[in-house]
C-alpha cells in the first residue's frame, strides 16, 4: 500500500516518524519556575525563550495553578471514563469540532494504527449534547473552570513569546478568545489502557504514535509515576532519538505545537514526542494525563512576518489536522 499523501508540510514529515528508534537521556528538558510571574517576567521571558528553541520542551514549576484542582481534574476525569462504555456513546466526538468522546479511532499518519487510548475533549462553543450532567453532577462546572485556568496559564506564557517576536500586547489573548464562537482551544482527558501482562505489543502500536501537535502551545498534565511520554527534537528526528519526559503531579510539561512554530517562521520549533507502550517488565496498568491544547480561533489567520509558509485561518489548519488523524 503507498503512503498516504498530504497537502501539509507538517504531516508529510510525520509519515516519516513511525520506526522504534532509539532512547537517549542526554538531553534536559528544563523546568522553568514561574514565581513572582510579573517582577521576574524578563528572566522567565529568556529562559523560556532558550528552552523552547531548543527542543520546543520545557516544564512548568510554580506555575499557579493549585494542586487540588490539578486533582480534582484528574478524578474527574477517572469518573468519565470509569462510566459505561455505551453511557459514554451518548457523548460520542463531534467530528471536525474536537468534542465528546472517542476511543481506539486516532489513527497518525506515522504508525498507521489507532492510539491505545480514549479521551474526552471539551471545547466551549461545541458541547451542547456532550455534557454527561445526568450521570456525574458537577462535572460540567468543574472541567469549565479547570481549562479556564489552563487557557489562563498558556495565554501568560504565549504572551512571553509574543514580546520575544514582536507581536502586540494581548496578540495571543486576542486569538483565542473564549467567548467567541471560534474559539477552539480543547482540554483533553485521557485514558490510555492498562496492558494485559501477558500480551506482547507489537512494534507499530503505541499509547500515542509519534506526531507534532497542531496548536500553538500544549500544557500536559501527568501523574508521578505514569511515564512513557518521549520527545525527538527537530535535530535528532533524522536518527530518531527519543528522549523520555519524566511525569510528575505539580510539573506542567509544554510543548511548542505547529501553529506556533507558523507564526514563528520557524523560530520555535513544533517537535516530535509519542507514547510508548510499557514494556513486560514495566507497570502495564492504566495511565491517565489531561491536555490543554492553546489554538487560535477559527477566523484567525497564521501568517509569520517572514512568509515562510502561506496564509491559512486556523479553521482550515485544524481541519486538516484532524482529517488526517481521524478520516480513517
């Protein structure tokens, strides 16, 4: 069977990325501490400069939002996904609008097979029919208030990016804006399944096949312990090595995604990572992580001051995106 073609840059490089590899700790994925955000902001500004142009990686500290609602984000979303699976159907993914719930049906272009996984996804303007308000009361509240604080959060450090390349005061706010019926910045739950002891995986299925993310800028949520998250920068993508990423409950790992890395030119770049699938000697239980996906609004045009890549709403590019991990 021949490759599958796409009309994006970005995706034709990710057909490229399914192979094993190979795993490397020599690089550091640097944490950056946000304390005294507005007396520090020309330190943190440069320090998150430097991380992200390096490997588009870095990890938050101190970041502001507190762990009880980290917490409480992630029961939540145990008590989703713990619901039957024909409860869950009532809320099924609303294709092309990034809402409800889905299972075993991302398929990335890099390994060909679905992700291991299920997820819920929220994104405001797009909800109505999703909400499961008559079997898990308060969780409508609760997951609304949560991604306003994730938008919060990456608006702040989308805002130090924007002084780094020039952009106007509130450039980033402006584009995703959450009382706009474009808005289509998502919070992700998801739950990738346990696997069985004695079940050997084969080489091309994964928790999440290697990919780029589409957005600006990802906030991922994980849990001490539930590793497997590797990234591959820009220069070691020809090689393929993969560093892991170490998970823990008051760490927010981010990533620069391809919208970002757009209006950039190129400055910041949109990296490579996967989840792996755990090995036999490894923890074969469930893992669970929440993401916060930072994208532009619908009528919102990514255009980079250089031209590097041609003009394109933000509707048009996650259309794309999504038709290519879920047209399968």
């Amino acid at each position: 069977m021949s490759e599958p073609t796409y009309a994006l840059a970005e995706l034709a490089k990710e057909t490229r990325m399914g192979g094993a590899g190979t795993e490397t700790s020599a690089r550091e994925i640097r944490r950056i501490d946000l304390t005294d955000f507005d007396a520090r902001r020309a330190q943190i500004t440069e320090e998150l400069w430097t991380a992200a142009t390096d490997i588009g990686f870095f990890q938050l500290v101190h970041h502001g939002i507190e762990q009880e609602l980290v917490d409480g984000a992630f029961a939540d979303a145990a008590r989703f996904f713990a619901l039957p699976e024909e409860t869950k159907a009532r809320h099924g993914l609303k294709k092309g609008l990034n809402s409800g719930w889905e299972s075993l049906t991302q398929v990335r272009p890099s390994v060909g097979t679905p992700d291991q996984k299920e997820s819920y996804q929220l994104t405001r303007p797009h909800m109505d029919g999703l909400w499961p308000v008559d079997v898990l009361p308060g969780f409508r509240e609760s997951t609304l208030a949560f991604e306003a604080r994730c938008r919060e959060l990456a608006m702040r450090v989308l805002s130090c990016f924007a002084d780094r390349l020039g952009l106007p005061d509130g450039f980033f706010a402006r584009a995703h804006d959450p009382a706009s019926a474009q808005y289509q910045s998502t919070l992700r739950m998801l739950h990738y399944f346990a696997v069985p002891q004695d079940l050997v995986v084969p080489a091309n299925v994964w928790r999440a096949g290697a990919h780029t993310d589409f957005d600006c800028l990802t906030l991922l949520f994980q849990r001490d312990g539930q590793g497997g998250l590797q990234v591959c920068p820009g220069k070691e993508a020809k090689a393929q090595e993969w560093t892991p990423v170490e998970p823990a409950d008051s760490v927010i790992t981010c990533n620069i995604g391809d919208m970002l890395m757009r209006w950039s030119d190129d400055l910041l770049p949109s990296n490579f990572h996967r989840v792996r699938s755990p090995g036999p000697d490894e923890d074969r239980s469930s893992r669970y992580s929440i993401a916060f996906f930072a994208q532009a609004d619908r009528d919102v045009v990514i255009e980079g001051p250089a031209g590097r890549y041609p003009p394109i709403t933000a509707a048009d590019y996650i259309q794309q995106r999504i038709a290519a991990n879920f047209g399968r």
